[in-house]
C-alpha cells in the first residue's frame, strides 16, 4: 500500500503482509555502481540537507563532531563483534574469518580488526563492495592487514564465499541498500559457520525523530535506501531468512536513535 513518503519520481510503499517499508523499483546494480555510488550520494545527500535546512544541518554537524570527540575510539559495531567472539568457544589461536558487505573504504573492517586484536584475537578481514573505486581502494587498506576487497554485488560475492567457513558477517548501513535482503541473508547463512553470527545496523524506522519529522527524517535517502525497517520488520525477516535475534536489547535500539543494532545468529 502507498504510504505518503516519496522524492520527486522515488515513493515508497509498505507491505500489508509484514508491514515492511520499501522502495519497490529500486535503482539495478549497475546504476548503484556508477549513477548512485554510495561516495556520491552521500556527498549530494549532505549537500541537499545543508540547502533545504542549514540551521538544522549546522547543528547536526556539530553534534556529530562533538560525539567523535568524545567517543573517538568507540565504534559500537567492532565492540558487538568482539562481545560475540567473547561469548564463543573458538580456540584463540583461530585466525576468524570476517567478511563485511558494503564495505565502502573499510574503516569498519580496519577498526574491527584491531578491536579484536587488542583482545588478543586475530582475523582476516574480507570486504565486499559494488563499487569499484572503493574496493579499490578498500583492497589496498586490507591486503595490509593480510585480507582483501572482493568487487561484486552483495548476494554476487556472498555466493562466493566458502560454505561454512565465516565466523562473523558486518553489515553497517548496508541492508537498507539491498533490493533482495531475503535472499542476501540466506546466501549469508550458508557462508556462516553453525556458531557463527551477522552484526548489523541498519537506520530504525520505528524512531521517535521519523514519527516527528516525518517526510524530512534523516533516514530517507533515494533512491540508495530500498528498505525501512523497525525492530518487528528486521526480526521477522531474519526469522525467515533461517536465522534467530541474538541480540537486540533497548540500549540497541532506542526510540530516540535514528539507528538500530542487532545480533543475529543461524537458527
């Protein structure tokens, strides 16, 4: 059914059946490699928010600096993926095998590894990324760290991954972007080994800020975010997908928070 949210020819729609919010002619594969690559819609994103409402985007900028000031070493997707190596019986002399889909220039991926390094664990850090002048550059940052950037589409490359052989997925504002996360999840769990686990954050529809701003959330991005979820949408998919949530305590997913966080693990 229609829902009153769209941008000039982008609507969005939601499902009567799960209640998901989505974009249903998302842009092909093609198009997010070159038309809306991630670096620059975020660019044309950040610069349009500074046009129709720069009192606004000045404070939220300032707010943002003022938290990577005073958080500069938390990165609260690296400190889950360290709790879930935590909890797990894996000998520490394991190297783990990390795969992070939508990648982009890997800061995740770089900031985990040494999260876990400082825990005394060590991985080989693996990255997926449509875009090819980031997993250019991606592949360079990991090929240090002893892993690599794969060039390929979410479910292209997950499908090429060995069965059974990856401890942990990442996925940080990436499923929102995948036209196919059904398919993608269950492409993921066979790559996952029986204890393995899929981290992820993903922007929470359910916010108190969309429900105030409504049209004018930060959250909409289009065409690049297909998917809109809230806590009962993501659950239900993962429980679909053959997978169960962990993982999704308040703290995760606050009303107040634009983002939500969950733990999901092969059911």
């Amino acid at each position: 059914m229609p829902t009153p949210y769209a941008r000039g020819k982008w609507s969005l729609v939601r499902c009567t059946e799960t209640g998901l919010v989505f974009l249903p002619d998302p842009p092909a594969y093609q198009q997010l490699e070159e038309q809306f690559a991630w670096e620059q819609t975020r660019i044309a994103e950040r610069e349009r928010r500074i046009r129709d409402e720069p009192v606004l985007a000045r404070v939220s900028n300032a707010y943002k600096r003022a938290r990577l000031a005073i958080f500069r070493s938390r990165n609260k997707m690296a400190d889950l993926a360290l709790e879930v190596v935590q909890h797990r019986a894996w000998p520490r002399r394991e190297q783990l095998q990390i795969v992070d889909l939508g990648c982009a220039e890997c800061k995740l991926l770089a900031s985990t590894y040494a999260t876990l390094a400082r825990g005394e664990r060590h991985c080989v850090p693996i990255g997926i990324e449509v875009s090819r002048q980031l997993a250019k550059e991606g592949d360079e940052r990991m090929r240090e760290l002893g892993g690599r950037v794969i060039c390929d589409s979410a479910i292209g490359g997950a499908a090429g991954l060995p069965a059974g052989s990856f401890h942990l997925v990442l996925m940080s504002s990436f499923l929102e972007h995948e036209a196919n996360p059904l398919e993608l999840l269950r492409t993921l769990r066979a790559a996952l080994r029986p204890d393995g686990a899929v981290v992820l954050k993903v922007p929470n529809f359910a916010c108190l800020n969309r429900r105030l701003r409504g049209g004018r959330w930060c959250g909409f991005r289009y065409p690049d975010h297909v998917n809109y979820f809230t806590p009962s949408t993501l659950a239900r998919l993962a429980r679909e997908a053959g997978y169960r949530v962990a993982r999704q305590r308040l703290v995760d997913r606050l009303p107040t928070s634009d983002n939500m966080y969950a733990v999901l693990e092969p059911s």
